[in-house]
C-alpha cells in the first residue's frame, strides 16, 4: 500500500513540485541581479497572483479529487469539462478586473506604478495557472504519467531559461520571472490539453458544478486563510517595514519553500492514497496512525539537518546583503511543514464525515491569531515577529483541526510522539537563532535530536529493530 504511495509521490508529486522550482534554483540568478527592494515587490506580485488563482479555481480540483470515482467513463468526462469550463470563465474574468484595475492596485501596493509592467504579465498567468492546476489532478487519477512528465518537463525548463536569457542579454527586470512563467505554462497547458482531448465532453452539466461547489466552497475560507497566514502578512509588514526588509524575508520564504514544494507533492498523492485506502481496507485507522508516526519522525530529522546547515547555504549562494535571511528560515519552514504534512493527515475526519467547513474554522482562527501577534509585536521587535508570528498561526490551527477531525472520525494519532517531535524542532530553532554554535557543537546537537526523535516514534524504532533481527 505504501509503495503506491510512494510511487505516486515521485512521479506526481515531485514532478510538480519540481515545476515550481524554479524560483528556488533562479534565488542567486535573481538575488544578484534584484536589489532586495525588487526582490520584494516581485514577491507582492507573485502573492497576487496567487490569490487569483485561488479565486480563479475555487477548490474544484479538491471537488474533483474527492468525486472522480464516483462516476463511470461518460459521465465522469461531463463530469471533468463542466468544472473545468467553470473554472476556465471564473479565471479570465478575475484576470480582466485585475487588469482593468492595475494602476489602482498598483498604487495600493506600493505607492507607484513603478511595477507595473511586470504586474500585467504576472496575471496573463492566471487562467493557465488554474487550468495546470486542474489538469494535473486529471492527469494523475487518469495514471498519464508520461504526458504528466512531458507537459511539467516543458514547464520547467522553459520557465527556467526565459528569465536568464532576458536578464543577461535584454536587460530586462522584473517582468523576465513572469514572461517565463508565462511562455511555461503556455506550452505545458497545451501538451497536456492535446493528451486529454478524448477526456473532453461536447456536453456541459451545470448540475455537476452545483454539486461540485457544495462541497469545494466550505474550503475556500480555508484555503484564503492559509494564504493570509503564509502571504498575506507581507500586506501588512508594507505597513512597519521597508520594502527591503520585506524582500529579505521573501528570500527566507523562498528558501523555506523548498518543503512547500515537497509538501504540495504530497497533497498531490495523499488524497488518492487515503481514499482508496479508506474504502478498501479495514485496518485503514493503524495504517494511518502508523504513516503519522513515521512521517513524523522523519520530518523532524530533515528540519533539525536543514536548520543546522542552512546559514552555511546562504553565505555559499546568496549576496551578502540577504544573509540575515538565514536567521528567519527555519521558524518559516516548521510552519510550512505542519501545514503542508501534517494538517492533510490528522485533519482527514473533516473529509471523511463531509465536514469540510471545520477546515476554515481552523485555518481561520491560525490566521487570525497570527495577524494579531504582528500587530501586536510587528511595530516593537521588527521583522523577527513575522516568522514568529507564523508558527504561532500555523500550529493553531493544526491543534483546532486535529480537535474536531478527532471528534468526527477517531484515528488515535498520537498526540506525545508529535509534541515530542515538534519540541525538538522549535529548540533547534531558538538555539540557532539566539548562539552562534561552532561546527563541533552542531554536530553534537544534531546527534542528540535524531537520536530523541527516533527514540520518541515507537512505529520507527519497531521498524529498526526489525531491520537489525
């Protein structure tokens, strides 16, 4: 069963992740070329942009995860083109009030219309970034794994190359990052809509997406909040912080994505695991609870190695001027590993019993927990309260959807080995933003937390010692 899971997680999961990773190998391209000033209003475009598209999709592609296999061939082709012309309107629409809007929303952002140039290119990305959203989940519950590896490939690349090309030959800015992205997703969406043609139906059912948005609406609070939680506070440091301050701590984000980009590879390939394995198997509530264990475990070994490696990292690769982005990393990447892992497994009961709204009481509440700790802490203490604030946020709503997913559909997660884990992760955390250890104490340090952290897992250690006999 989990060798499915795992399969799935290289090919569907990485291969998408690896699309988006882009901005994280072009971080030195761009930190030498962006003052820290344009780095930061590169990511307010990007955040926008991704608010569109949140808007532009509506959750349909969770709608479409959860129903695919309630219908047969015909109707599940209905099925696919009713959301996806749904969604395809939705996003052009959004883009057209963004673009007509551009000067008004520039000026909100950032007081001129220095950017935007590179704002208008950014949402002509919209629509074809809900519609590669959407045509993933297809291509991954139709098993199209060469088509899937063709269309991301292209993406990558091409979003990969445009910007270099432009910057050292073409002198452009800003806008080289989104006419990348652009050219990428133009070309991905095409290959992958020439793969699904015979999945496309002449017939629209506006029933279908009734019945779609009933269950993917409830998220969408959630899924805002999440955004709020992880971006939207950049909106607010414009407020107490410089323009330079917030591109440093874009660069800390951008690093810290890099467990964003495993953590979406893994809500790409969960869903389909746990629902197969919840209708199949009997013993599905010990296979979860043993998964949460191990994953755990093993979560908690990479984020105690990364924090003990990644101030090294930012003095091998990035300008002097970012190197105090090292200090705010590992809180950003412990917040988004618990809301990219850990939150899709112990939430699962909200799924199971259709209550999908106990998802944005949660991931309301974390957000706005962490809006009122920058309020209150932002203007006296400066930039370190916004990571601070983060985790604040995210394991706040952790705890609340954990609470009621358990109430709903008792899996028995255990509560000790993660507050175990979670303590030894934050430590590493406080120590490496308070003492400048030596490489001798680091290691020591490491040692000491893999070793309490697999010692804390009773599935691993069972495991292990199996290995052993």
């Amino acid at each position: 069963m989990f060798k499915g899971l795992t399969k799935d997680f290289i090919i569907y999961g990485i291969g998408s992740a690896l699309s988006k990773l882009t901005s994280l190998l072009l971080l030195p391209f761009f930190t030498h070329y962006f003052t820290p000033e344009e780095y930061g209003a590169l990511e307010l475009i990007i955040i926008t942009t991704t608010l569109g598209s949140i808007l532009g999709l509506l959750q349909l592609e969770s709608a479409l995860t959860r129903f695919f296999y309630e219908y047969q061939a015909n109707e599940r082709k209905i099925y696919i083109t009713s959301l996806l012309v749904f969604s395809g309107l939705l996003s052009l629409l959004i883009t057209l009030i963004l673009w007509v809007f551009a000067e008004e929303i520039n000026q909100l952002i950032f007081n001129e219309n220095t950017y935007i140039q590179a704002y208008k290119i950014g949402i002509l990305s919209l629509p074809l970034l809900c519609l590669n959203s959407f045509f993933i989940v297809v291509i991954r519950f139709t098993s199209k794994r060469l088509l899937f590896i063709k269309a991301q490939s292209i993406l990558f690349l091409t979003s990969l190359i445009i910007p270099v090309i432009l910057v050292l030959y073409f002198n452009f800015k800003l806008e080289s990052y989104f006419w990348g992205q652009l050219s990428g997703l133009f070309l991905s969406v095409g290959v992958m809509t020439l793969g699904l043609k015979n999945l496309i139906s002449k017939e629209v059912k506006f029933d279908f997406v009734k019945s779609a948005l009933n269950y993917s609406v409830p998220l969408i609070p959630a899924v805002f909040s999440g955004w709020v939680n992880s971006y939207g506070s950049r909106f607010l440091m414009l407020s107490f912080l410089s323009l330079k301050e917030i591109g440093l701590y874009a660069v800390s984000i951008k690093i810290a994505s890099v467990f964003q980009l495993f953590g979406e590879a893994f809500r790409m390939t969960w869903p389909q695991f746990f629902w197969k394995t919840f209708k199949e198997n009997e013993n599905h509530k010990t296979i979860f609870k043993e998964f949460h264990s191990v994953l755990s475990a093993l979560i908690t070994i990479v984020l105690v190695v990364f924090t003990s490696v990644i101030g090294y990292f930012t003095q091998l690769f990035l300008d002097v001027e970012y190197h105090n982005a090292a200090l705010y990393i590992p809180f950003i990447s412990f917040s988004f590993v618990l809301l990219s892992f850990i939150t899709q497994i112990v939430g699962l009961g909200a799924s199971v019993r259709y209550k999908t709204q106990y998802n944005s009481y949660a991931f309301i509440f974390g957000t706005l927990l962490n809006l009122v700790c920058l309020l209150i802490f932002l203007p006296n203490h400066g930039l370190i309260a916004v990571p601070i604030a983060l985790l604040v946020g995210s394991t706040s709503s952790l705890m609340v959807l954990w609470y009621f997913s358990e109430k709903f559909y008792p899996i028995g997660f255990s509560v000790k080995t993660s507050l175990i884990h979670f303590s030894i992760v934050l430590i590493n955390s406080l120590i490496g933003l308070v003492f400048a250890l030596s490489i001798y104490q680091k290691i020591s340090l490491l040692l000491v937390s893999i070793a309490m952290t697999i010692s804390a897992s009773n599935v691993l250690v069972n495991k292990i010692k199996n290995v052993i006999k």
